[in-house]
C-alpha cells in the first residue's frame, strides 16, 4: 500500500517534470533570436575617462555628457568607475574645517594637518588650491581660535 502511494507519487512528479521540459523547450525556442542578437552585438566595452574630462582633484576627472549630465570618474584597481557627483550641503565645509589646523608656511603654501583613526593627516596646497574647509581653517589659524 505505501509502495504504491510512493509510486503514484513519482509518477505523478515525474509527468510535472517533463511538462516543465516541454514548455522551456519553447520558449528556448523563442530566446534562440535573442541570444542571436546578443550574439552579434559588441561585447562589454571597458569604461574609460573621456579625453575632454577635466581633472578636478588628483584620480578624479568630471565631465559633462552629451546630455548635460556631470559624472565625476576614477581609476580603481578594477578599472575605470563613473559615478554621479553627490551635492554636499553648505555647511559642510564648516564642519570639516573644525577637524582640520593649518599652518601658515610663508608665501603661497599652507599646511594643514588633521587627526585619524590611524594618527595625523598632513598635506601641503597652495593657497590658489585651498578648498572651502581648507579656507576656514586657514582664517581660524589666523584669528587664533
């Protein structure tokens, strides 16, 4: 009696099986002009910088598109990445330049020096460079605060 339950049973999976089968054999069917088209269509083309992206910062180019749409690129070790420029709010520079000291160098270079988790971030830029929080740091190191 169970023999005959788990016969009927295997039967009845069986006959689901092959009805699957038969019905992904027509729409493999079907897929065949697709994969034809796919077939003869360029292959995955690697991202490259445009040759009229401006450099903005160092490894970071940006450029408009045809429809007038910024992307900002970088070089990864994987390859070229394209992303959209995220909008920073105003006062972001503000916040940043209290985690930041400058150091006044004389003539037209500024260093500036931040504490990391990993210990002190020290760079050099010239004062025509100077980003908003590299401003701000630099007029509160003049100020004394």
């Amino acid at each position: 009696m169970i023999r005959t339950g788990f016969a009927i049973l295997f039967v009845a999976l069986a006959m689901g099986a092959a009805e699957k089968n038969t019905a992904k054999a027509g729409t493999a069917a079907k897929a065949r002009p697709a994969a034809a088209a796919r077939a003869t269509a360029p292959a995955n083309v690697p991202l490259t910088i445009p040759k009229s992206a401006v450099e903005i910062e160092p490894g970071l180019w940006e450029h408009k598109d045809a429809k007038g749409k910024t992307w900002h690129y970088t070089k990864t070790p994987f390859g070229v990445r394209r992303f959209e420029p995220e909008l920073l709010p105003p006062d972001t520079a503000a916040v940043e330049a209290d985690f930041i000291t400058a150091f006044d160098k004389g003539g037209d270079t500024v260093e500036f020096e931040r504490k990391t988790p990993f210990g002190k971030a020290k760079w050099t830029r010239k004062r025509v460079d100077l980003n908003d929080a590299e401003k701000l740091a630099v007029e509160r190191s003049r100020s004394g605060r």
